[in-house]
C-alpha cells in the first residue's frame, strides 16, 4: 500500500508539473512575444553597434586633439611632423 501511494503521488506531480511547464512555454511562442524577442534583440544589436561606432569616433577625435597638442613641443618643425612609415616594396622575382 506504500509503494502504492508513493508511486500515486510521484504520478500526481509529474502531471502538475508537466502541465505548468506546458502552460508556460506555450505563454511564451505566442506571435506578439516572439516578435518582441526579436525586435528586443535587434533593439539590443542595434544599441551594440551604435555604441562601438560611436566609441570609434569618440577615438579617433580624441587621436587628432592629441596630434597638434603634441606637434607645440620644443622641437623643430621639420621632427615635430609625422612620419608617414610603409613597407618598402617587394622584389620582384622571376618565378611569379
């Protein structure tokens, strides 16, 4: 009679819990709240890929306010410009 009512009672909860799990992901793969997971996520992206943009600019103004304060030094002119630096070029070869 114990393992009986063990086993009735085990049987009882899995079904609650079953149907409450149902419930709930059934709540959630409705049309309006899948499409406010997908505007959520590309509102998310887009926030993202603002906010790396942004930080970009906010780098490269704050690279060129650096550049003429760095060019008053004591220094000539002529040592003070920037040097502009490359790769020599390649040899060319025969076997190409």
């Amino acid at each position: 009679m114990f393992w009986f009512v063990c086993g009735a009672i085990a049987g009882a909860s899995a079904v609650v819990w079953a149907k409450r799990t149902i419930v709930t992901v059934s709540e959630k793969l409705t049309p309006a709240n899948i499409a406010d997971a997908i505007t959520a996520g590309l509102r998310h992206s887009v926030m993202a890929m603002f906010d790396g943009v942004m930080s970009l600019i906010d780098a490269y103004r704050n690279r060129e306010a650096s550049g003429p304060a760095s060019t008053s030094s004591p220094m000539s002119s002529s040592s003070a410009a920037p040097t502009r630096r490359h790769n020599p070029p390649r040899q060319r070869t025969s076997h190409r």
